[in-house]
C-alpha cells in the first residue's frame, strides 16, 4: 500500500466529500470537488476558498501521490509517461491520439500482473500490487495535463483491472460522475484476459462500460497455455457471461487477438474464433504482437505475424461473416503499444526511459 499518510482526493467520489471534510458547509465540498474535476495541482490554486481552509486541507489531503519520473514522446503523438507511485514502485500510463485529434488515456489497474499471459511482458515481470482508484484516476489526470480533453479511456495498460475491481470500480464511479468527470460510460473500455466472477459483477452492478476480451484464440488448450488464467475460466462460461452483459448493457464487445506469428494465425485459428463469436455481436481486433526482446512459447522465441499471415486471418474471419478492425500501431516508438508497457522497480533506471528498459503490457 502506498506509505503516505495523507489522503489524496483524486480518490474521492463528490458524493463522499462531505463526509471526508467533517464540519465544512456542504457548499465548501461542492467548491472542492468542481477544483478536483478540474484536476487543480495545487491547493493553494483553490482560489474561492479562505486561506485558513486551504492551509488546512494541505495538512490532511494530498491532490496526487505520485509523481511523473519520464515522458516520452513518438513521431506520431503518443505520449508515455512513468508515474513513480508513493511507495517507489513505478507504473506507465499512455495518450494516443487517432487522426481525427480524439484523444484517448489507456490506464494501468496494477503494478505488474499476476495473469502471465505469455506473449506479455507485464505478466512476465509479475504482480507487485493493486492500484488505487486515487492511482487511476491520478493517470487521468496527469495526461489531461498535457494536452487537455480526453474524450475516451481505455483500461487496458498494466494488470488485469478485473482482479481490482472494487478500486476498479470505484475510479469508474469517478470518471461518470456528472460532479466529477462526467465521461459517457460508453466512452469506457475494459479489456480483460476473462475473469468470469468479474465480468457476471460488471454485468449485475454497473457502469455499462464497454468490455473488450483478450481472447487472442478460440482454441481452449491453446488458449490455457498461452494465457493461464483461461484454465480457471473456461470458454463456454466466459462467452454465457458475455453475452449477459451484452443482453444487459447492449454493447457491442471487441474480441482482442493479439497475433503472434507462426502460433494463432492459421484459418482454423480463424475458424476457432468464429466459434467463439457466434450468438455475440463482436468485433474483432486483430493486434500484431509487438516485439519484446526475450519472450518465448514452446522455447521459441515469439515473433511479429508476417504480412501474410495476418491477411489470411484477417480474410478468413471476414469470409465467416466477422467484422474485424486492425488496432492503429501507436507509440511502439517509445514502448507505449499493446504488450509493451514497462514496470520499474524503485531506484532502478534513472531519469528518462530507456525504450529496451521498460518494455511490457496489453
Ligand atoms: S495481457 Fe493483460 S492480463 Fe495478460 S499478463 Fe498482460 S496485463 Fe496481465
């Protein structure tokens, strides 16, 4: 858990501010929580309340708990940054930005992850502990630092955000809140390696947030071998659970394929996920694997799909009547893309990202 003893705000739903600040007016929370929505850095910046108040607040509350150790910045306008966190341990959070000026923050849930997801290099690296909703809600906040406007998150960098899901869902609560954020839940997307327990709790309690399933193969003993955690979540639950949140909140769910050469790009890897697919309404996202140096299945070193293979997969889904989207290849300059996040241990590194030093993530 983080050390500091200061509560930081960035945590804190609109609705228990008052609560959380005792005695004041509830106008006073109204007043900090618009300063908190606007992502203030500071609490002296609180500029309609009387000095006496700030000054007090600065004693018990913090705004953010960690601070950003590196930026770094690809030709095309992605931008990663490492947030070392207050206790040491050091996560990344990315801001990709489409053709059309649309910015999106992927967030981390975990420093690392314990799913070990093998074509991963989160899950290779291993778990060293949940984040905080204040954490999440902070790599929000640090990004719109840069530029502005996000119009959509995606929780989709480090650890598996369904093994966290009460600080999960307690940073969605704080994105939607039309007292905080206020971001359509339809401008959410979780991807999840396929927690059940996790995706039937979406489904019952909300927000209707958009799921996206790394579901990479319909082949279940493949799948079990190249994603652990499908040994404890079987294929024919995980789709009956999809599609009870798909009857429930009417989204559409992507299926994530991330395409690893010579391993899950066959027709009848194609075929396999067609299987899957029936009775959902998906889209495919076919994501070719992004290299990270060392990774290895069957003791062969994983590689990018060639040209071909991912053409034939890609014709072999839509023959079968699947719709299929190429995720945009952002930010593998400076290790911000699909399985490339980094996780740094306290001290490790210096200053500045080191693009060999912190590759990982989905
Ligand atoms: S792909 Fe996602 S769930 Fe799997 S190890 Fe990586 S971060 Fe964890």
């Amino acid at each position: 858990m983080p050390v500091t003893a200061k509560i930081p705000l960035a945590g804190i739903p609109p609705e228990e501010l008052p609560e959380l600040l005792g005695s004041l007016p509830p106008y006073r929370s109204v007043q900090i929580g618009k300063w908190l929505s606007r992502g203030v850095r500071s609490f002296s910046d609180m500029t309609d309340l009387p000095e006496s108040l700030r000054a007090e607040l600065e004693k018990r509350f913090i705004l953010r708990s960690g601070s950003v150790s590196a930026r770094l910045e690809d030709d095309d306008g992605t931008v990663k940054l490492q947030i070392s966190l207050s206790d040491g341990l050091r996560i990344e959070t990315v801001l990709l930005t489409d053709g059309e000026g649309r910015r999106t923050a992927c967030l981390s849930t975990q420093a690392g992850c314990p799913a070990g997801c093998v074509f991963c290099k989160t899950g290779s690296l291993g778990f060293r502990r949940n984040l905080t909703a204040a954490e999440m809600v902070e790599q929000f906040l640090r990004l719109r630092d840069i530029e502005g406007d996000i119009a959509n998150i995606v929780i989709m960098g480090m650890g598996e955000p369904l093994l966290n899901l009460a600080e999960v869902r307690r940073a969605l609560g704080i994105f939607t809140n039309p007292r905080a954020f206020a971001l359509s839940a339809r401008r959410i997307t979780l991807s999840t390696c396929g927690i059940i327990d996790g995706i039937r709790e979406l489904t019952d309690a909300g927000p209707g947030i958009r799921l996206a399933l790394s579901l990479t193969t319909g082949d279940e003993k493949l799948r079990e071998e190249l994603m652990p955690l499908g040994r404890s979540n079987p294929l024919a639950l995980l789709r009956e659970a999809l599609r009870s949140h798909q009857r429930k909140w009417g989204q559409r769910i992507t299926l994530e394929a991330v395409l690893l050469g010579g391993i899950n790009t066959r027709d009848a890897d194609a075929e396999a996920i067609a299987a899957f697919a029936e009775g959902l309404d998906v889209a495919v996202n076919l994501i070719p694997w992004n290299p990270v140096e060392g990774m290895t299945f069957r003791g062969m070193a994983l590689r990018e799909p060639t040209g071909r293979e991912l053409r034939g997969i890609n014709a072999g889904l839509e023959r079968r009547g699947i719709k299929v989207t190429r995720r945009f290849r952002r930010g593998r300059g400076i290790s911000g893309a699909c399985g490339q996040l980094g996780l740094m241990e306290p001290g490790a590194g210096g200053s500045g990202m080191d693009h060999e030093l912190s590759p990982l993530v989905r």
